[in-house]
C-alpha cells in the first residue's frame, strides 16, 4: 500500500494506539481482557521508557497520522540470549495487503545491522496469518507449551531466527 508510511521511534499517542490495536483485536478474537491490556501498556511503556536507538527499535505503520500497525525490536539482551521481536500488530485496515511483510523485514534488517546473532519471538498456537509471515521470513517453531502469560490458558509458542 503507497499510503502507508513506516516510521521508525516514539511518536505522540504510540503508546495508546498499540494498546488500543491489541486490546481489541485479542479481546474480538481471543477473549483477553484487563489482563493482557494492562500487561501490554505496562511493558510497551516501559520498553519505550528504556529505549535506546543503537540497541531498540521501534515502527509504526501509518496511513495519514493515524497509526494502524506496529512492531518492535527488543534489543536489551540481544547479545546474551538474542533480539526479541514484539508488539507486532496491524489494523483490519492493513491486514493481507504486505504491510506486515514490510514490518518483519524492516525488523529483522535493522537487527542485521546491529551484527544480532538471532530474533525470537513468543506468540501462542491459533495466530494462523502472523505465524505464515514469521515463517516466510525464516522463524521456525522451537517451544511450544501451555502457559497463560496472555492472560488466558494458551499454547504458547517459541519462534527462533538465526541470523548468523
């Protein structure tokens, strides 16, 4: 989509709109609550309070100034136990149209740059459309357990990129 701009770091109202993206889309689909919101807005905030431009990264898709997706490099142990991807979300807006595509490549891209070894991320079985984008861009499966760190008793799932 020619609309859509990548921008990279913090922007006014980041914090709230990916929250919002989350709240919604995992409570419409998955029946997460308060839980899972409130662990969202907790860890993006804090992730972005620590942010460090050489080591982090952080996009959101826009069309006009309205914010319909994101995703994030968590950088801070990349060099002990790799980099971690997170917040990976789009809008109904964007989904299927290679917006999600353009984030992934534009994460993995910036850890390449940064010499990481590898990306992982955590996610949970039933994500069909997200696990098909981690798998064209190289993830494979490497955990899978049940777990309830979303809120909600789920079986949660490992995906590992080697980078190197």
């Amino acid at each position: 989509m020619q609309d859509i701009e990548v921008q990279e770091g913090y922007a006014p109202g980041a914090i709230g709109r990916i929250v919002q993206l989350h709240g919604t889309y995992y409570h419409r689909y998955w029946k997460f609550g308060l839980h899972f919101e409130s662990k969202v807005a907790t860890e993006l905030s804090e992730f972005l309070g620590r942010y460090v431009q050489a080591r982090d990264g952080f996009w959101t898709a826009r069309r006009g100034e309205r914010i319909e997706g994101a995703i994030a490099i968590d950088g801070q142990d990349a060099h002990e136990h790799g980099a971690q991807l997170r917040w990976f979300i789009l809008s109904d807006v964007l989904r299927g149209k290679g917006v999600g595509t353009r984030l992934i490549r534009t994460a993995i891209e910036f850890c390449r740059g940064r010499s990481y070894a590898s990306v992982y991320l955590w996610t949970f079985s039933g994500l069909d459309a997200a696990r098909h984008l981690y798998e064209k861009a190289g993830f494979r499966l490497t955990v899978e357990r049940a777990g309830t760190r979303w809120g909600a008793e789920v079986l949660e799932q490992r995906f590992d990129l080697k980078l190197r």
